[in-house]
C-alpha cells in the first residue's frame, strides 16, 4: 500500500486493506478484480485486488493474488475489525477483457469471485464487471461508496519515460459508476 497523505491509499494487485477508519482507497484494474466489502453496523471497510484464480503449479497458492485466499483473507480483516458477515455490503468490479489472448482471465476472475462470495454466505449487491475496458476505482472505507472509472487504456497510467504517473490524481478518466 501506498501512504499518498492521511485518510488516502493506493492499492496494488496482490494486496488486501481493512479498517474502521475513514480511508479513500484507489486501485487500477484490468482483468484484475477487486472486491469491496462495507459493514455499516461496525463501520469498517475493506478491499483486495487479485490478479488470478488459483493455478496449477502456482509458487504460492495462498497468495492474495489469487481469488479464492484474497476474499477469504479480506473477510477474516473484517471479522478482525468486528464485522459479522450478516452485516456486510459487497460490490465486485473489475474483469475487462483488456487484451485480445487466447482466452479470458477477467472473465475466470469474475467467475470465482462468484463462486467465492457465494461459498461465504456473502451477498453482492452490485457487480460492475466484465466489459472490454479497465477501471480505476476509489473506495471509500467508512461509507462504502464506490466509484469506478472507466480507463481508455493502460498507458494513462504511465509517463514517457515508463515511470508511473500518480493513479490517485489521473483525472484523464470519466465515471462509470457510483455505488452508495
């Protein structure tokens, strides 16, 4: 995670944030998917951002960068942070089938969030999925508010000289979506 100022962070694959803070998390995806978990009752909030489903002869198959151990390890955060699973709010996005290979890894990670989701008794209440574009979306911890950008293409994201330009400030994206 990536500390820009108080109360704002930056969230890269493989990686899980929960608090009971008030803390504005962004994150870029592709085929990626992140899943934002809220509890109202609680006041904690939570986020994770894989890459895959689980593969065969995978080096850490534990990995946060891998779907099935990402929502389960977001779920123990916020049960941690004293969430009880009755009372959590979902929203999934991320999925896009971002570039043209022999098959579709957003749509495998959109399927086991799915699947996932459904083996925790977790309730989605919104999917913002799939679709030919990326996504860059702000996650607000202590509302639950979730706000998906959709990405022209990757390289907004980085400078000419291949470093990356700030993801919390690129203003070149329009919404897609605004969850309350």
């Amino acid at each position: 995670m990536l500390l820009k100022s108080p109360g704002l962070y930056f969230l890269y694959s493989g990686e899980i944030f929960a608090t009971n803070r008030p803390v504005e998390v962004s994150t870029v995806l592709g085929s990626c998917v992140s899943v934002c978990l809220w509890d109202p009752v609680c006041g904690a909030g939570g986020i994770n951002h894989f890459v895959s489903p689980v593969e065969e002869g995978a080096d850490d198959p534990l990995s946060n960068r891998y779907g099935e151990p990402a929502i389960k390890n977001l779920l123990k955060r916020m049960e941690d942070l004293g969430s009880l699973r009755r009372d959590i709010r979902c929203s999934v996005f991320g999925g896009g089938r971002v570039m043209d290979l022999h098959y579709d890894i957003g749509a495998d990670n959109i399927k086991v969030a799915r699947q996932e989701l459904l083996a925790e008794g977790i309730r989605v209440m919104k999917w913002d999925v799939g679709g030919s574009h990326g996504r860059r979306l702000v996650f607000k911890t202590h509302t639950g508010v979730a706000r998906a950008y959709k990405v022209r293409s990757i390289t907004e994201y980085f400078n000419e000289d291949g470093s990356a330009k700030d993801p919390l400030y690129n203003f070149s994206m329009f919404p897609l979506t605004d969850i309350d």
